[in-house]
C-alpha cells in the first residue's frame, strides 16, 4: 500500500528498522516536513511518548480512497477524535557489535 502524490505524502518502509512511516509536508506557510509511524496509539501510550519535542498527531482520513493527513493535534482537538493517533518516527536502539 503506497501512495505518492504533488503534496509530498507517501507511505514507505524506513530503511534502517523496516518499520511503516508517513511522509508528509504539514502546514501551508511554513511546511514541516513529518516522518510518521504508522502504528496507532492508545491514549495511554499518547501520554507515555509525549515530551516537549515530540508531537502527536491526528492521521485524519476523509474517505476510504482518499489518502490519509496528519493533522497536528491541538487544544481544539476533539477528545472523542475516531481517528488513530501516531507520533513521529524514531527507530528503536539497536547494538552494532
């Protein structure tokens, strides 16, 4: 399952841990360039992964043949979201020798 389009959006493997990621350009000014897992979480692994520097994010789907959005998940943001939630991708630790 990949999709690519104009926007900058794609689905793939990451090439170190194998892992599914979203590749996405998010906001209109000033884009940000978010590399997603595409594992959804539970509220409680939400609170668990949260820091200052990590966000979670709304994997909004429109449709089923529209391809998904990160949306950036804010104040506003309903708490009944049926949406999954993701944070960006980090690969695990590995050992090299």
């Amino acid at each position: 399952m990949a999709w690519a389009g104009r926007t900058g959006t794609g689905s793939q493997q990451c090439p170190s841990c194998r892992a599914r990621i979203l590749i996405q350009l998010v906001g209109t000014v000033a884009a940000l360039r978010v590399v997603a897992d595409l594992t959804p979480l539970t509220p409680a692994q939400q609170r668990e992964l949260r820091e200052p520097n990590r966000l979670i994010w709304c994997l909004y789907r429109a449709g089923p043949y529209i391809r998904p959005r990160l949306r950036p998940i804010g104040p506003l943001h309903p708490a009944d979201c049926p949406h999954a939630h993701v944070t960006e991708h980090r690969c695990p630790p590995t050992t090299l020798f």
